[in-house]
C-alpha cells in the first residue's frame, strides 16, 4: 500500500513538473502560428496596396517569437530606420 501511495504521489510530482512548461510551449506555438498566418495573409492581401513584408529567416523569427506585435514591428520598420 506504501509502494502504490509513493508512486501515486510521484506520478501527481512528475505531472506539474511538466504541467507549466507545457502550457508555455502552447501560448508560443499559438503565437507562432498566429503571427506566421498573418505574414503570409498580409503579403496575400497587401500586395495589391502595396504592402508586403519579404520572407526571410529574420521575418519569420520576429513574426514567430512576436506574433501579431510582430508583424506591426515589421510593417513600422522603415518608417523607424
């Protein structure tokens, strides 16, 4: 019966050990796939205003790690520089 609790007790540990890292990873996947949908959709839909946004390694980092904040940084971009 002591063996069942303790393991019991250890599984319940194990569980919120990786309980909070989890939901983390979730809100920056979301946001990533948020903030990498809304580049390909401006850049859809832009290019006929004259809006778009290039893809390379350093759009898709700042749209994936920002999401939507993101993209607003990166439109505002040359009108900061």
């Amino acid at each position: 019966m002591f063996y069942f609790a303790l393991s019991l007790l250890l599984i319940y540990l194990g569980s919120q050990l990786f309980h909070v890292p989890m939901k983390i990873m979730v809100r920056i996947l979301i946001n990533a796939l948020l903030g990498c949908g809304a580049l390909v959709l401006l850049n859809l839909a832009g290019g006929r205003f004259g809006i778009q946004i290039a893809l390379n390694p350093l759009t898709a980092l700042v749209a994936g790690f920002l999401g939507i904040p993101g993209i607003v940084l990166l439109l505002c971009m040359p009108f900061l520089l």
